[in-house]
C-alpha cells in the first residue's frame, strides 16, 4: 500500500509537465502568429511600388510625340550643362598649390555640388539617357513596351542631351569666359586633358559605377515620398560617383 501511494502522483505530475509544455508552445505560436499580423509602419514607396511606377514610366515615355521627348532632353542635358559648369567654377577656383596639397578637397566639392542636376531634372522634368536606360529596360522586360520603342527613345533623347549639355556650356561658359583666367583655366584643362587621356578600358568601367549610382538616385527619389526625402534620397548616391571620379 505505501508503494502504491508513493507512486501515484507521479503520473499526474507528468501530465502536468505536458500540460505546461503544450500551454507553452500554444502561447509561442500565437506570440508568433501576432507579429506575423503587425506591420512595421514606413512611410515609403517599396521596391515592388518603385518597378510599376518604372513601368508606367516607360509606357508613358514610348509614347512621347518626338518634338516633347527630343525638348525634353534638352532640358536634361540643360540642366546637366549647368551643373558641370557650377562644379568647375567653385572646384576651379580653389588655388593651385592648394589643389596639389590637399586634392581630396576637389573632389568632396564635387561631390556636394554635381548632384544639383539630378535633383533639378528629376523635380523640374527632363529625359536622361541614364535615368531613361533603365526606365525603358524595366519596361521592355515586363513586356509593356517593345524593342523598337526602347531604341528610339534612347537614340532621341542620347542625341538630345548631348545637343543640350553642348548648347548650354558653349553659350553659358565658353562665350561668356567664366573660365579663361586663372585658377579656373589650369583647372579645366587637367580636367579635359585627363578625361581625353583615359584608356577605353578605364573609361567603360567608370561608367558602369557611375551609371549604376545614378539608377540607385533614381529608384531613392522615387521611395520617398515628400520633397526633403527625395532630394536627401538622390543627393548621396550622385555624391558618390561624382566624388570618386
């Protein structure tokens, strides 16, 4: 009988074990099940909602009438004429021996200043080759634009920014000789003489980075949601690519 007695609760207690360790994982799934259900508030656009804007982008640039798109990416190459010759007229104006004693200083300048453009394309309107590279790739790839809609309005708006960046230096910096004395002179020609100089090599891979910085400007402008985000958003990649040359 005393045998009998002391083993009696003991399975009692171990169904209470079980008890508390079911209790246990039941209250771990609905913890779990409850952070599933709440969403981490942010108050901007996700990649998935920047691609279909990319989308309807593309849709609404292969259907530009050709005087709007070729306008258009005079006002982008306008806007980027402007920003190369605010960057060279503060950058060139540091003195010489300073540039040669402190030549990280040109480049931080760059850096802040030639991200102007961007903005001021992006919040004023224009058509970028760059920014239209990527555009009409997303386009075509979701099959909301064909082939030959790409290349046209990449061949429309390449020959439109190059005429409107051309335009816009040689009227505004050229004929005006903003740039004929010293410091800025020195400074531009090494800036010219480099840029001839590099090899094909070095210069297609330059691109790439720089290229792929400017999309990166691009896809944060269009997360944000307010003006301030979309300035601060595109600023720093256009920082980067600029400040590393």
């Amino acid at each position: 009988e005393k045998q009998t007695r002391s083993s009696a609760p003991e399975p009692k207690k171990a169904v209470d074990r079980h008890t508390k360790r079911a209790l246990r994982r039941a209250r771990r799934k609905e913890q779990s099940e409850e952070l599933l259900k709440y969403k981490v508030g942010i108050d901007i656009n996700t990649m998935l909602e920047v691609e279909k804007q990319q989308e309807k982008l593309a849709i609404i640039k292969a259907k530009l009438p050709f005087i709007r798109l070729f306008v258009l990416g005079l006002l982008a190459g306008w806007w980027k004429g402007l920003a190369v010759i605010f960057v060279l007229t503060m950058a060139g104006g540091i003195p010489a021996d300073l540039r040669e004693r402190i030549p990280f200083l040109v480049k931080i300048l760059s850096g802040i200043l030639f991200p102007i453009g961007i903005c001021c394309i992006n919040i004023f309107g224009g058509e970028l080759f760059t920014g239209n590279s990527m555009s009409m790739l997303i386009g075509l790839f979701s099959r909301r634009i064909t082939l030959l809609q790409l290349c046209y309005n990449w061949l429309v708006v390449l020959v439109a920014n190059f005429c409107g960046a051309v335009l816009t230096v040689y009227l505004f910096a050229y004929l005006t000789e903003i740039h004929s004395h010293e410091p800025w002179l020195s400074y531009v020609r090494s800036v010219a003489v480099t840029k001839v100089n590099m090899s094909p090599g070095v210069c297609f891979l330059k691109s790439i980075v720089a290229n792929a910085l400017v999309c990166t400007c691009i896809m944060l402008g269009q997360c944000a949601r307010d003006m301030f985000g979309k300035l601060a958003a595109m600023w720093f990649p256009v920082t980067v690519f600029s400040g590393i040359g």
